[in-house]
C-alpha cells in the first residue's frame, strides 16, 4: 500500500481539520462550562491561524468519493475527522470553507 506524504500545507490543514473536529466532539459530549470546550476551542483557533499562514481560504468536507481538504482527497483520516464528517452530513453540509478575515 502506497502512503501519502503530507506537504507542510496539508499538515497545517489537517492540524486545524483535527483539533475542529475534536472541538466539536468536547462540545456534544461535555456541558457548555466545561475547561474542554475552551480548551477544544483555542487549540483549534491556534491551528487555524497556523493554516492560514499558508494559504486563505481553508476548505475541508466529505463528498461522495470521500475526505477532502483544499484539493487533496484523503483516504486515511483521524477517526474524529471521520466522526466530523458524519455530523456534517447529518445537518447536510458537505463543504466548509474559512476565510482569514480583517485583523
């Protein structure tokens, strides 16, 4: 079985895709005032920025033929990415795309 290597860009990319992913986890398993909820969401805010240092906007889904994230379809990803995507196609959402905004 032939492995993918991650270019720097797609490791940023997928940092963030991992650390929203769990963010949304904490956040449907814990109570909205528990230390995991900020924790989930600054280590993904963080990961962010780190992304967008490469490049604006970041765009990440799952589609018929599987996880993509920017133009690079994914066949092995973090069970929570998976996870997420299975909660993106439940409230039918296929595609998410971030923008850096004004500082």
């Amino acid at each position: 079985m032939e492995t993918m290597k991650w270019t720097p860009e797609l490791r940023a990319f997928m940092g963030f895709v991992t650390d929203f992913a769990r963010a949304v986890q904490f956040r449907k398993m814990y109570p909205p005032n528990h230390p995991f909820i900020k924790d989930g969401s600054v280590r993904a805010h963080k990961s962010l920025l780190k992304a967008f240092d490469f490049r604006s906007p970041i765009t990440f889904g799952a589609g018929p033929e599987g996880f993509f994230v920017g133009d690079e379809k994914l066949a092995e990803v973090p069970a929570a990415c998976r996870e997420l995507a299975m909660t993106l196609r439940r409230i039918g959402l296929d595609t998410i795309s971030l923008s850096r905004g004004i500082d």
